[in-house]
C-alpha cells in the first residue's frame, strides 16, 4: 500500500508531464516578448512627446503674451537663432500640431500591438506575471484583512 505523500507525488508528476507537452511554441515566445517589449517602448516614447508637447504648449502660452516685434530665440539645430516671437511663434505651433499627430499615430500603433499581445496570449494560454506588492501594500492589505479581528 502507497503512503500520501507517494500518490501525491505521482500526481503531481502526472499534472506537470501534462502541462509539458502543451509548451508554446519557442519561437512563438520569442515573438510575444519581442512584442511586449515592443508595446513598453511605445510606451515611453509617448509618454517622453507628451512631455515635450506640454513644453510646447508652454512655449506657445509664454508667447502669445508678447509683442510680435519682440526679440526672441529659438534653439534650431542646436544653434541658437534670434528672431522675433511673431516670427518663432507659428514655427513653435507647427512643432506642437506634428507632436499631437505623432502621439494619435503612435496610439493607433499601441493599440495594433496590445490586440496583437492579446491574441498572442489567448491563442497559446500565455499568463502575465503578476507584479510584487511593494511592503506598504502588503501592510495595507494585511491591515485590511485583520481590521475587524480581536484577539
């Protein structure tokens, strides 16, 4: 007669010999996190033009406080150019109207790649790790689950 603890290592044997030969396929997995690498760079080159879009937004505004004839320098090249604001003004709108259409762009593209993950993840049963709660979380959620308990 077996004892517990060899049927359930026999069983567990059995479950981990089953989810072997259902592996996803290895290029399929290169292709996934070539993807989701993909999706994080986006990312943050969106997140990098918003920045510099809200920089162009405060250009503009600081601007159209002045008066036309005003001396003013605009950074082109990285040389440093004089010229007046009503001059540097519509080149500094034109700058922040091609950001905004960079973003929309890149937001399209965003979503292509995230649906293509998706996909991607459904297709071969492919789970995301879940991210580590930080130990503030951990004490809030510790803190939570205990807050009706006397002792």
């Amino acid at each position: 007669m077996r004892t517990f603890h060899e049927q359930r290592l026999k069983s567990l044997a059995g479950k981990f010999i089953k989810m072997s030969q259902i592996q996803i396929p290895q290029d399929e997995m290169v292709k996934y996190r070539a993807l989701r690498q993909e999706i994080s760079q986006i990312q943050n080159k969106m997140g990098e033009l918003e920045l510099e879009l809200n920089e162009h937004q405060l250009v503009i505004d600081t601007l159209d406080k002045l008066d036309g004839s005003r001396k003013a320098f605009h950074l082109i090249g990285g040389v440093l150019v004089e010229q007046t604001v009503s001059e540097i003004l519509p080149a500094v709108v034109a700058n922040k109207d091609g950001l905004t259409n960079l973003i929309v762009q890149m937001e399209e593209l965003l979503k292509q790649k995230a649906q293509q993950a998706v996909e991607t993840q459904q297709k071969y049963g492919i789970q995301q790790q879940q991210t580590r709660q930080t130990p503030k979380q951990e004490e809030k959620s510790t803190d939570q689950s205990t807050a009706g308990i006397l002792a």
